[in-house]
C-alpha cells in the first residue's frame, strides 16, 4: 500500500493584494513533507507561517507555483486537508460535539457513528462533558481544544497546526502533545505543525523548519533522530538537544 | 393646562429618579452587606419604578378624563376626544360583537400571509444577494430603486393591478414587511467571518453545505432584526390599505367608526391596533430566543 499525505510544495510564491500592489510574502518556497512524517516550522512572527500553511490548505491561490497533494494539485480546500486555524473558528450554533462531528457528517457518515468519533476526540481533547456545550460557554483553550479534536475527527490524511497549543497551559499542553504523537503513531498521518515554541517544535517533530522573516525563505532545516517516544529532561539536557536549541534560536533572531 | 401635565409628569419621574438613585447609592457605599440584602434593594427600586411607572399611567388618564370633560379647548380641540370612561364602555360593548373579531382575524390573516411571503421572498433574495455577485448584481438595483418608495405610495398602482382589494392589501403589506428582511438578510450574509467558511470548507463541506451550515445560521440573528422591522412596517401598510380600500379589517373599523362619528370607537380601534402589533413584533423576539440560543 502507497502511503497518503504526501505534500510536495515547488517554487512556491504566495502574497495579498493591498491598495492595488501585490506583496509577496512568501517567495519561491519549495520544500517536500514526506508522507507519514512530523514537521515542524517555527520562525519570526510576520515570516508568513500562516499564510504558507492556509495555501497547503487550499485556501490561498499561490502567485506562482505549485503544491502537490500526493501528485495532485491542491486548488481548493479539502477533507484530506484537516486544518487547525490559528483563530477561533468553531461554528457558535452548534454545539461541541455538533460541531466536532460536522467533518465526519459532511463526508457521509451516520449520525450514530459520527457521534461515536466525536465523542472519542472529544474526551481525548479532555472536554468529556462538554459536548452539549455552545462555544460561547467555554474558556479560550477549551475552544482550542475542540478544534483539535475536530480536525482530528475528520481523519484527515494531513494534518496542518497554527500553534495549535499556544492558548493552552502547560499542563494540559503537555498532555494534548502526548496525545497528538499517540495519534500520529497510531494513524501515520503527516504532520506540519506551526510552532513559536522550540522545545515544542523539538520534542515532537522529525524535521523542524525555520523560516526567515525575509519573504519566508527557508533559513534551515534540522533533522531530529532521537527515537520517540522523547524524554523531555533527557532531550533538552543533552549535548546535541542543547546545540539545536541554541542553533534554532539563533536562525529565528 | 400644559403647565399642569408637565407638573404631574415631573413630579412622577422625579419620584423614580430619585428612589433609584437612592437604592444605587446604598448598594454602592455598603458592599460588603451580603447579597440577600442587595437583593431586597434591586426589589424594592424595581417596584418602585413600577409604582412610578403606574402612576405616570393613572394621573395621564386622569388627565385625558378631566381635559375631554371640561371641553378644553387649547391647540387641539379635546371636546371632539371621547372620555377614558366612553372608551372603556366603548371597548365592552363591541369586543361582544362579532364584527369587531371578524375584523381582528382579517387583519390576522392578512398579516400572517404577506408576512410569511415576504419572510420568504426576502430571505431567499438577501441570501442571494449575500452570497452570489452575479445575482446581486441582478436583484439590488431593485431593492435600491424600491426600498425608498414607502408601502402607501403603493395604494392606487396596488388597487389598479390587483384583481380584488383583499389581494391588493395582502400585496401592500407584503411590501411594507420584505425590504427590511432582504435588508438585514443580505447584511448578515455579507458579514459571515471567512474563518468559518474556510473550516468548514476544510472539513469538507461544499458550497451548498457551507450555506447551509455557516452562512444562514450567521445570518439569522440579522435575520431577525429584519423581520422585527418587517413587522412593524408590514402592519404600517396594512392600516394604510384597509383604511383607504378595505371592507374588513381593524383598520377598517377604526376608519369606519370616524364616518360613523362612532368616536370611542376610534380609540379602541387604535389601542387595538397598538396591542396586535406589539404582540406580533413580541412573537418575533420570542421565536429569535427559541432559534439562535447560541448568540448572546
Ligand atoms: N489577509 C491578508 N491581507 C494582507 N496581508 C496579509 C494577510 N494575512 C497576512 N498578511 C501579511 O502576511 C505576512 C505574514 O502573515 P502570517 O499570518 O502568515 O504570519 P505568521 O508567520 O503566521 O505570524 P504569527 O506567528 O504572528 O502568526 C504579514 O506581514 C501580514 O501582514
Ligand atoms: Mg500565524
């Protein structure tokens, strides 16, 4: 079996129009996430993270180039391409667990069996209980959180993060970041997983890319081959964890 | 006699002023008194707005009673005006009658389908407005050219097109409810959040789904803006139609009386009047609690 979730991005130009001019944002990008791999971009806030994972999402038409989702050319959104935005953008109408099993519905599956999915992502998401909530109900990170569990609902065959765990506090970071590589594991979905957090981007992924804050160009990429799963004290203790840290934080000023 | 009604009316709201500002006073400087006894305040300031509310009600009955009475004769001429006690012996003998419910439940009626067409017609044009730049294109330069005509300036094309008057008042009102639908529906569709319309696309719904699961649920809070005004102006024209070429109707019977120099009747016809359209516009915030409990 060919795996799925294979991302090929190819000179890659992606930019807005503002009063007329277009700027670019991104310039001629090309990069491969394999299928089945973690990756992990950080970079400067401004360097076009976003707007570079919203066009693998379909949602930007690029300026120029391509980007190919296992050969094809991604030119609209997409079920396989499960997005979690860096905003709130659970449907208020509908509650948790309407809205965590709208993916699951939308691609045809009954209501019982949806139901059954987002009550699974929903108690990993650890907001068992709250499924009959309406969003407005619940704190900023609960929100969050029932994004990721409805992204993941959807099983998607790419997984796209706009710092999915930014809003959220350490301890429950922690326990979604567990639960994300369990998830990973078990599905062999690709990752590309958005990140201002280092030693996040570092104790999850496979490849971190940086990219610079001049027109998102790629500044480096660092192959992590720790085997997972990670121990965090060991990883940031270590000579070589220690070295990237400081390696990637000097990509990033 | 203006002297005296700007007397009762100060002294009354002078009365619930001051009470509540009293009760905000000592809710402010003694914070700490638990909440049973701010409680016992908020009650206390609500009855007394009440009382004052009640009695602003009273001493302006007392008023009409005692101007008609006395036949004054100041700017408007009260001796034509039928006293507060005629009005109410006025109401008991025709709310007996047959004629006065036959013309509620025409005017009923008449209300129920030209708003229920107008809900339709509106709705489905605003959201095609909303979400569709070639039928925008195509249906506002009619919104725009017509909105501003108001539903009486309708009458006499109305009565000329319409085969009987009954339909030409259901369409007369049906114009005075739909511009604010299609207004407020189009507004609401314009302002969907593209952040949700882009999460649903990624979760694979297409763009039929998306109207149905993203953008009409957005809209209708604006949706119901609309039709609360779409209320009040449907029944604006619906007394407009009746009075000037109904046979039934309590607009009708409100024009009628003043032929018949019935003038009690007058009142009762307008208190009416005022009493179904406040229920209809009420029905309306009611079913918007019962629809969107998810906004506010
Ligand atoms: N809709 C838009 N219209 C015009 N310019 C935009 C738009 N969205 C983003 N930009 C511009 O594109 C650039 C990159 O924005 P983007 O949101 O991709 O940054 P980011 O790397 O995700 O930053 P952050 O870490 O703060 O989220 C910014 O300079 C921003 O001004
Ligand atoms: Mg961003």
């Amino acid at each position: 079996m060919q795996k799925v979730g294979n991302i090929d991005i190819r000179s890659l130009t992606l930019g807005f129009k503002n009063f007329g001019s277009t700027k670019a944002v991104v310039e001629d990008f090309s990069f491969k996430f394999e299928a089945g791999s973690f990756t992990s971009i950080i970079g400067s806030s401004g360097c076009g993270k976003s707007t570079l994972l919203n066009a693998i999402g379909g949602h930007y038409k690029p300026l120029a180039g391509h980007i190919f989702l296992d050969g094809c050319e991604v030119k609209e959104p997409n079920a396989s391409l499960g997005i979690v935005f860096q905003q709130h953008t659970l449907f208020p109408w509908k509650t948790v667990t309407e809205n965590v099993r709208f993916g699951p519905m939308q691609r045809g599956a009954s209501k019982a069996k949806a139901n059954a999915v987002a009550a699974k992502y929903i108690e990993m998401v650890g907001l068992a209980g709250y499924g009959d909530y309406y969003p407005k109900m619940l704190s900023g990170g609960m929100q969050h959180r029932a994004e990721i569990a409805r992204a993941l609902a959807n099983a998607p065959a790419v997984l796209l993060m706009d710092e999915p765990f930014g809003a959220l506090d350490a301890q429950m970071r922690a326990s979604l970041q567990s639960s994300l590589l369990d998830i990973w594991k078990e599905t062999h979905l690709t990752i590309i997983f958005v990140t201002h957090d280092v030693e996040e981007a570092m104790y999850l992924s496979e490849r971190i890319v940086v990219m610079s804050r001049d027109r998102g160009r790629i500044c480096e990429v660092f192959a992590l081959d720790e085997p997972f799963p990670r121990n965090k004290d060991k990883l940031f203790a270590s000579e070589g964890g220690r070295d990237l840290k400081e390696k990637c934080i000097g990509c990033l000023a | 006699m203006n002297e005296i009604r700007a007397g009762v009316t100060d002294r009354g709201q002078g009365q619930a002023m001051s009470t509540a500002t009293e009760g905000r006073h000592k809710v402010a400087m003694k914070p700490g008194r638990g909440a049973a006894w701010s409680l016992r305040v908020v009650r206390k300031v609500r009855w007394a707005a009440l009382m004052a509310s009640a009695a602003s009600l009273i001493a302006g009955v007392g008023l009409w009673q005692w101007l008609t009475e006395s036949h004054v004769h100041l700017v408007l001429d009260f001796s034509n005006i039928p006293t507060p006690v005629a009005v109410f012996e006025a109401f008991r003998a025709v709310v007996v009658t047959k004629t006065f419910w036959r013309d509620i439940y025409w005017s009923m009626y008449r209300i129920l389908v030209a708003f229920g067409l107008a809900i339709v017609v509106g709705v489905s044009a605003g959201i095609a407005m909303g979400y569709s730049a070639i039928l925008r294109l195509v249906i506002a330069p009619y919104v725009e050219m017509l909105r501003p005509i108001p539903a009486i300036a309708w009458v006499p094309m109305a009565i000329l097109v319409w085969p009987t008057t009954e339909e030409s008042i259901v369409s007369i009102t049906f114009l005075g409810a739909v511009f604010p639908i299609a207004l407020n529906t189009w507004e609401g569709v314009r302002r969907v959040p593209k952040e949700l319309v882009k999460a649903a696309r990624s979760l694979g719904a297409n763009r039929m789904n998306v109207l149905f699961h993203v953008v009409v649920p957005y809209a209708i809070p604006s949706i119901t803006v609309g039709m609360a005004l779409g209320m009040g102006g449907a029944w604006f024209a619906l007394l407009a139609g009746e009075m000037i070429s109904g046979r039934f109707g309590i607009g009708y019977f409100t024009w009628e009386s003043y032929q018949l120099i019935q003038y009690a009747n007058i009142i009762v016809g307008m208190l009416t009047i005022g009493f179904l359209s406040s229920v209809s516009t009420g029905s309306i915030y009611y079913l918007k609690r019962k629809l969107v409990p998810w906004a506010e």
